[in-house]
C-alpha cells in the first residue's frame, strides 16, 4: 500500500511516524514497520497531544502502549492552545508540524511520515473549490517536500480510507474516532459529509483525486516554467539577497511572472502561504514605478534594471538556542557543536564591507554570552557552519 517512489525519498536516518491514534495513522504505522523491518531500518513514532479534548491524553497513551508493543520508541508532544484569534484547526496543523520538527531534529529523524489518504485529496480538493482556487489551490496534495530541515512524506495518497480500516480489522488493531472529524463546523467535515451523495453523481474520492492529480501535472508544468525563467532573471548572493533583472522579468508571460515573484517572496520572506495576488501586483506596480515596497517579510528596492530582493530587518526571526543542526529564518542551516550558543540577527555590523547594511542586519549571527563567534561576515569558524539554503520554486501548501 505504501507508495514505492515516495518511500524512496526517504531521508538517511530513522523513519519517523505521526500517529495520531486514528485510523489512517495507525494503518502507518503498521505499514510503516513492516517496510522498516524488512530493510533492517528503525521506526520512531510521536503522538501530538493538542489538549482540546478530555479524551486525548488517553489516546495518546494507548498509541504510546501499541507502539511499545511493537518495539517503537514513541514520544507524546503536547500542544498547549494559547487562546489566540483564528482558524483553531490551522493553528493546531502549524503547531503540530513545529513541533514534530523539533521532535526529529531532536532523534536524528531525516523523515517524517504522515497519513493522509485519497479521500484527504478529494476533501481538500472541494474545500478548495468552494474557496474559488485556481490550479495550485485544487491540484492533489504534494507527496514529498522539505520543510525545517525534514522530509515530509505521504505514502498514502493513492489508498482509500476504508482500505486502511480494512487491513486495521484483519490484523486485529483498533483505533479512535476523532469526533471534529464529524462537527459541522469544521470544512472538511462538511465535505466529507457531502461525499457519499457526491458519489452518487459519479464525483466519487477517486474520481476527484485523479482530477487534482491532472492539475497537478499542469502545476508541475508551470513550475517548471518558473525554475526555467527563475535562470534568466535573477542571482543570488552569499548573503541571501537576490537580485532581480528587471528587462528580463518583463518579457515573461504574466502568470510565469507572477509565480516566479511569488516564489522568491515565499523562500526570502519564508512565510507558509503566497503572497496575495492584490499584494503581490501592488508590489511589482510600485516596483516598476522606481519605488520601494514590502510585502511578505521582504523588501523589493529597485535600482535601475536591477530589483533587490531582500529580507525585511523587522521581519526575521528572533534567537533561539542551538541544537546541533538548526534551520534559523527560513533559510539558514546552522550547526555547531558549542554548548551554550544561540542564532539569532546580525543587527548592526560596522565591518560589512560591501555588504547593505539592511542586508547585514538580517543575517544569523551565532553567539555565546552575547559574544559573536560566527556568521556570514565573519572568518569561517571550524566549530559552526552556516549554510544559505537557495532558492528554489516551491509548490503550493502542503
């Protein structure tokens, strides 16, 4: 059941699997240990606990005894929901993945596995189509990606829920229910609740997954397009900053043009979702008028034919302690074995040579004791590396 190619984008090191308790993770779980086994590969698992149920603690420890059951080192990450404004289920969805990444930095987990299924693509496809999306929004869920130093992967894109529950109740293993799955408040489970009528239609999960596949083959295309264009137009410095040909950008078609914008925001500015496209065309209009704009974390300075892309010094974020590898802003790659140190901003740095001071402001400096040991602008330091991720174009949300 488990996708070959996508089980073969596994990064090196233990696999890691979220387990929420529920059926299509469990069914993971089970899938995922077996696949392991096979190849002498070890299995961790991790269990988030988002504390917005009396009941999740106690799921979370009968998946914590499966796992025991197993020979699975299982870990529970608990989420503590702040109260704040919003969409509560995309804040729960942020927080888990946080909190999974840290988790794998923390066991030396290059790969994070994750349960989604075929009617997770249909699902989120008519969510999405009821938001009036265009080709990013409705094509299928992506399989595989990079995100805070893991690969995320999604081996189960291509088998339906009741297959998974089939394979649990032949080999004897239970799983919960999430209630949320069934509140009417919540979209997907308005959508899910529409499906089986949808299927007397003949829009069935199936049906609708293969067509978010066909656009997902067409955004593929387009993404391509934009790698290509992404060669003509810009260059990327050592110290994050792009620059942008300004002639070479006006002879792209529109929407190449806008994707490819989009994209640069999206790695400089490191935000989950695209710009706006209002935003996005206020941007290139005062752009093009000889005008500075921010928009996403960035800043765009025109001078001349040359656009400079750069990370907004108010934006980046704030200083963190170091584990031995650290994805700080977005960006940039930190390891060190020093004890004691932590990431954060440049700030202001007299010795910057030719380097903007603007720019400067925003690069990571790894200090002990407030003192600077290490960062782009200084002398390589043996015990630190920092590495600048480049840009490459990024698909839609995953």
């Amino acid at each position: 059941m488990l996708d070959p190619e996508v089980m073969a984008a596994a990064a090196p090191g233990p696999l890691g699997v979220a387990v929420s308790g529920g059926g299509d993770s469990m069914a993971l779980l089970v899938l995922v240990q077996e696949w392991a086994a096979a190849r002498g590969m070890a299995v961790r698992a991790a269990t988030v606990d988002h504390g917005l149920r009396a009941e999740s603690a106690g799921e979370a420890a009968r998946v914590a005894a499966f796992c025991a059951g197993l020979g699975i080192p299982n870990a529970t990450l608990t989420w503590e929901e702040d109260g704040a404004g919003g969409n509560l289920q995309a804040r729960a969805r942020s927080a888990r993945r946080t909190l999974l990444a840290e988790w794998a930095a923390a066991h030396g987990v290059g790969s994070v596995l994750l349960g989604h299924t075929r009617d997770d693509v249909a699902e989120t496809f008519l969510m999405r189509l009821a938001r009036g999306s265009g080709v990013d929004g409705l094509a299928a869920m992506t399989d595989r990606w990079e995100e805070a130093g893991v690969t995320w992967l999604r081996p189960l894109l291509k088998v339906g829920r009741g297959e998974l529950r089939a394979l649990l109740t032949a080999r004897g293993v239970g799983w919960v229910e999430d209630p949320s799955n069934e509140d009417p408040r919540f979209d997907r489970a308005r959508m899910r609740a529409a499906l089986p009528g949808l299927a007397k239609l003949g829009l069935d999960a199936e049906r609708l997954a293969e067509t978010a596949e066909a656009l997902t083959r067409a955004r593929r295309a387009l993404e391509r397009d934009v790698a290509e264009a992404a060669q003509a137009c810009i260059s990327e410095r050592p110290t994050g900053e792009i620059l942008i040909s300004r002639p070479a950008l006006e002879t792209l078609p529109e929407e190449i043009r806008l994707r490819l914008m989009s994209a640069l925001l999206l790695h400089v500015g490191g935000e989950a979702y695209p710009p706006r496209l209002d935003g996005l065309n206020r941007l290139l209009d005062r752009a093009t008028a000889g005008e500075t704009g921010t928009l996403a974390g960035c800043v765009l300075r025109p001078r001349g034919p040359v656009w400079h892309l750069r990370r907004e010094p108010n934006a980046v974020a704030p200083p963190t302690t170091l584990t031995e590898t650290t994805v700080w802003d977005g960006r940039w790659r930190v390891t060190t074995h020093l004890e004691g140190a932590t990431v954060g901003a440049l700030g202001p740095f007299p010795d910057r040579g030719d380097v903007p001071d603007e720019v400067a402001r925003t690069l990571p400096a790894v200090r002990i004791g407030g003192r600077i040991v290490a960062s782009p602008l200084h002398p390589v330091q043996q015990d630190v590396s920092i590495r600048l991720r480049h840009f490459a174009p990024r698909g839609t949300p995953h």
